[in-house]
C-alpha cells in the first residue's frame, strides 16, 4: 500500500443525461497525483476539471473507471465509509468561503471536529493551531463580517486544516478575490505544501495562479489534454 500512489484515476468516465442530452463530463481519464505534490487543474469551462475534483473529493462517482485512494477502490466504500474518508483523510476549499455568518472565526473552523467526537478543548486547541497555520490567530473572535474576503478565505482554509487531511481539494479558491488577496491566498496554500508536504489539488481557470503548483493539468472536453511539471521556485 504504501508503494501505491496517493490518488490514481485509471479510466475515469463521468457522464450526465442520456441519448441527445449526453454529456461526458469526463472521458477516459488517467491520473495518478502523489503525496506531498501541489496539483493545479486547469481547463476552459466545461473542460471537466470541477467534475474531476468532486471525483477525488468522493462527491460524485464516476459511471465507469477505477478510482483508488491510499490503494483503496473507492467504489467499494459504503456510504458511511465515503463520509469518514471525507471527514479524516480530506480538506475542501471553495470559491465561496461558506462560512457561518455570526460565528467567530475560531468556531467556523473547530466546526468540521465536532463530527469527530473530540472534547471541546481539543477542538479549540486545534482550531487555534489551524488559524495560526494561516496567519490568522489573532483574528479569531472576530466573524466573518468583520474580516475581508482573503481573510475569510484564509479561515475556510484553516477549517479544511483542522482535521489533519491528507489532501486539501480547492475548488477556485481565488475566483472572488482581486489580485492581493489572490496572491497571498497562494502563497498560504504553497507555504503549507512546502513546509508541512501537505498535498494539495487545485482547480483554476488563471495561469498566474497555477503558476504556484508544481505541476499542471490541462483538461479539455473531458480528458487531459497535458500533464507537465512546472517546477518548484529555487
């Protein structure tokens, strides 16, 4: 198992609607990402890249293929089993930060380990710990209305931290930011694959911030059209 890689895709089809309305979102994907690398999926729209996030992320299934995860079939997962591999092994960023309105920063992100079971003052420690990881601790009595887009977004990333995810899925995550807060967005995601290895797969529809992966995907109509390594800075 521990020679398997940490995400592998091998014939990956997705198709919605049937006859005239067909739509294959994905088409015969192979794709294997290791652990510790930052993945950057880019493609134009309808190119099948959020459709191929939400398959690694276990929110849709494929209609054929084989998806493993740490060497596991997903396809033999109840959906009990799909929740707690959601829940422990992954981390989930969107373009919209969904975070609870008239909740502090800290309670947002100690939210995804009360499912966990963990005792109240270890999900606060955690929390803490997460919102240090993303430079914003001392922000964390503060809600959301009080902190701007790239610092909420900065929380909904330390939310996806909390849990020790093996992977963190962003969908978009700079889609609702000008360029600044983009910027420093990236620099927090690849900060944290650097120095921790935290593996990290990225959907984008902008080069300038894939340009802070290490490699990218190019997705059109469904397949991957180029798989390159795009280098880490010196």
């Amino acid at each position: 198992m521990s020679d398997a890689p940490l995400i592998d895709l091998r014939k990956i089809t997705r198709v919605y609607g049937s006859g005239a309305s067909e739509v294959r979102a994905l088409d015969n994907v192979d794709l294997t990402i290791d652990d510790g690398e930052f993945v950057a999926i880019m493609g134009p729209s309808g190119s099948g890249k959020s459709t191929a996030l939400n398959v690694i992320g276990c929110l849709d299934s494929p209609t054929s293929g084989e998806y493993r995860f740490c060497g596991t079939e997903i396809a033999s997962l109840t959906r009990d089993q799909l929740a707690l591999l959601r829940r422990h092994y992954l981390g989930f960023v969107f373009q919209g930060y969904n975070l609870l309105a008239r909740t502090s920063a800290l309670h947002n992100v100690e939210l995804p380990l009360i499912y966990k079971g963990l005792s109240r003052s270890e999900r606060l420690k955690a929390a803490h710990s997460a919102l240090a990881k993303v430079g914003l601790e001392h922000r964390a009595r503060h809600d959301p209305s009080e902190l701007s887009g790239g610092q909420q977004q900065r929380v909904a990333i330390a939310r996806a931290l909390v849990g020790s995810p093996r992977v963190v899925l962003a969908d978009e995550p700079t889609g609702n930011l000008d360029t600044k807060r983009s910027i420093e967005i990236m620099e927090v995601l690849q900060g944290l694959n650097r120095e921790t290895g935290l593996t990290i797969v990225m959907v984008t529809h902008e080069r300038d911030m894939a340009a802070f992966a290490d490699r990218l995907i190019w997705m059109v109509d469904g397949r991957v059209e180029r798989d390159e390594q795009i280098g880490k800075a010196a």
